[in-house]
C-alpha cells in the first residue's frame, strides 16, 4: 500500500538541519535525504556540511541529485590514520557547531565521520539523528572500525532511523526505546530509483577495451577494498578471481579499483598475468549502477553492493567472513563465501553454470526498502521535532508485516555464514 506522506505534516516551526557527509556511500544514501527535505523549505532550513572524504567521488554522487556541500571542512590528507582523521573531524565539527545552532544534526551508516560528527554534535548539545542506525555484525573487528562507529553512534543518537525490521530488532535489543525508532528502508533504494529514472551514461572512451571484450561474453564486477582483507587476503581473493576466469571462457570482469594505494598495490600486482580482467578507476555512481545492472555475478566486500544489487536481480557474493545485511542472505539473494579462494571459486562457478542456485539468487526485489525513506525520515524527523509521541505508525513503517510478534520470534541472529558446495565446473 502506498502512502501520501506530503499529507501527514503540520508546519509548527521551521528546523534548522545538519546533514554531514564524508566519503561516497554517505552522499549516495543521504542524497534523497537532502532532497527530500529541501523540498519543504517552509519546514526545513538545511546546511550540507562535508568532511571531504572523498570530494571527487562524493561530488560526482550529489551532481547526480543536483546538490553541493555549503560548507567543505576538507578534511583529507595522505596516509592519515583513523586517530588523526577522528580528531580533525571532531574539532572542525565543534567549530562549525559553535557559530549556529541546529536543531538536528543527520549522519548516515558507520564511518569514522559519522562517530566523530556525532561525538562533535553530543558535545554541543545537539541532537542527533542517525540514518542507516541499528546495523550488527557483533564482531568489533569485522568490519572494522565500522562496528565499533555505528554502535557508539547509537548511544549518542537521539533518533534511530532503522532501515529495516532486523536492524530496528538490533537496536531494541540494546534498550533503545521504541518510540525513537522509526524504521525507514533502505535510502539506497530510492538514490537508486533515481538513478535508473535518467538516461543510461555514455561511457568513455577508455572503457572501449572493456566493451569489446564484452562481445559475446557475461560480466563479473567486482569490488573489494576493506581492511579487515588487505595484504594477504586481497591477494588470495584475486587469486581466485583468475581461476573462475579460467574455469569460466565466456566471463570478463570489470574491478573498479579503490584509491587507497595499499589496495592498488595489491591488485595491479595480482592480476598482471591474468587475461580478461579491467582495472578501472572508481566509477562515478551512475556508471557504477548501469554496470550492476548488466552483470551477471557480483563479487564484493562492500555493504552498499550488497543493498543496491537485489533491486536489478544480480546474484552476489560476499566477500567478507560475516554480513550485517542479512535480509538479502535470508532472501536467498546474496552469498557470504569468505575469503577463501577455493570457497569463492566453486561458488562462483557454480553460478555463473545456471540450475537452481542461480535462478534462486536473480530473483527480483528489494527487501532492504522501497523508495520511500526519504519520506519517512523527513516525517519522522518531524514529528520527532514537534515533540511528538510517535514518530511512524505502523502503516506509514516499512515492512509493517514483520512488526508482528511472531515475526520477531522467528528473526534469526547475525551469524556467518559459509558454502562448502564442490559443485564442478559446467
């Protein structure tokens, strides 16, 4: 059932609000945000307030959606470590906190600039809404320091927009109120309706010997740059990466390769003797999503891949040794294969041959959310600044069905997960 959410709100006041973005996955996920709230400027004065992360790719991402930071800290430097960048964000964020006062700072998911803008804004007295909130692995060290990032942010955040009822489990688990917890979907799903919405990209002219290897072959793209796998583990995902292209004639991948040197080192030494394999620079987010949609196997550590993929129907394969996107696992959409190559190898292959995994795995669907959570956050956040009791009704929540007290008896845990198929090569 659809809801008119444009009908729901009473102008009470106008809020002054804080969005803070840092690396590309914060631009993706709260572009629609910021979208969304613009489009009541009589309910919301927004500031866009960037770390710089990653400027190139972040402003390729909010050129998408029409958008620029108002205010770029610039906060990026060679070979910082994660103390200096926690410190640098914590106090540039206290300096811009001091000159105005805000009636909600925003954050989305788990990275260093989420906790230490979060920390910045605590600090300040200033509330804090967290998107993406209520993710667990229970492994402080896989992902790391994403797990560590997200459950601090939790106890600073005065409003929990959950992404899914799993994620809103995790956070009642830990006795956060439930009348503070709005569960959204997946903003992700709606960055991505808007994407597919505009005319496919033209790619460049150096994607040409990607395009013509692709004559009469299936694409693999991969991605993998986490560091809980660099060094050894990176190598050895490579590694297998070469046998499914052996084993497998009719396959080319395409890698877009992360920034970090230690990754790039890693890879161009990996595949220098391994044929139909393009490394490519970091995609701007619209090519990236057209290449999804063409692929026929994902390989990726990344937890966004893992969230974007379902809706185009693409198998995946995780490359991680646990996932907190556990929705598309129980889904039977995605994979944890680990960073075994024989695992991610046999896997693969058995994909990539067809039967009934493969036909299991392409199904079409979302369950990570339906391109509505842009407005539900702006309704909650609302409410939630009225002062209100509650901030979503259980019509107006996504995924209302698994509210039921049946359905939460029967969630499983966040588990690893692991595939020991022998299946041969087709």
């Amino acid at each position: 059932m659809a809801f008119d959410f444009s009908k729901r709100m009473k102008d009470i006041f106008k809020a002054s609000v804080a969005v803070v973005l840092g690396t590309r996955p914060e631009a993706i996920k709260l572009a629609p945000v910021i979208a969304e709230l613009r489009q009541h400027p009589a309910m919301f004065d927004v500031t866009v307030l960037s770390t710089g992360q990653h400027r190139e790719m972040l402003a390729q991402v909010l050129e998408a959606f029409g958008l620029r930071p108002d205010v770029d800290l610039a906060l990026m430097q060679p070979g910082q470590t994660l103390p200096d960048l926690t410190a640098r964000v914590v106090v540039a964020m206290d300096a811009i906190l001091s000159k105005t006062t805000y009636d909600m700072l925003l954050v989305e998911g788990d990275t260093t600039t989420v906790f230490a803008a979060a920390l910045a804004a605590f600090y300040r007295g200033i509330p804090v809404g967290h998107v993406e909130a209520g993710l667990r692995s229970h492994d402080m060290k896989n992902p790391f320091p994403e797990e560590a990032n997200r459950r601090l942010v939790s106890v600073l955040a005065d409003v929990h927009f959950a992404p899914t009822f799993h994620a809103a489990r995790e956070l009642l688990s830990e006795n956060i109120p439930a009348e503070r917890i709005v569960v959204t979907g997946n903003t992700v799903v709606d960055a991505l309706l808007h994407i597919t919405s505009l005319p496919a990209p033209r790619l460049p002219e150096e994607f040409g010997p990607l395009e013509r290897d692709l004559e009469g072959r299936r694409l693999v793209l991969m991605t993998s740059h986490r560091r809980e796998s660099l060094g050894a583990d990176q190598a050895r995902i490579c590694q297998a990466v070469c046998k499914i292209l052996k084993d497998n004639p009719d396959v080319v991948v395409a890698y877009p390769v992360h920034l970090n040197p230690r990754v790039r080192e890693v890879v161009v030494d990996s595949f220098s003797d391994c044929e139909r394999v393009h490394l490519l620079p970091p995609l701007p987010y619209m090519d990236f999503v057209h290449m999804m949609k063409r692929s026929a196997l994902i390989l990726t550590d990344s937890g966004g891949v893992q969230e974007e993929a379902p809706t185009f129907g693409v198998p995946v394969l995780v490359l991680r040794k646990l996932t907190e996107r556990l929705e598309a696992v129980q889904n039977g959409q995605s994979l944890v294969v680990g960073l075994d190559p024989e695992a991610i190898r046999s896997a693969a292959n058995e994909i990539l041959c067809g039967g009934a995994l493969a036909e299991r795995m392409r199904r079409v669907g979302n369950p990570f959310g339906d391109g509505h959570a842009a407005a539900r956050i702006r309704l909650g956040l609302h409410r939630h600044l009225q002062g209100a009791a509650e901030l979503l009704t259980a019509e107006e929540s996504f995924g209302v069905a698994q509210w039921a007290p049946d359905a939460m008896n029967k969630s499983k845990r966040m588990s690893e997960a692991s595939h020991d198929r022998t299946k041969p090569v087709c």
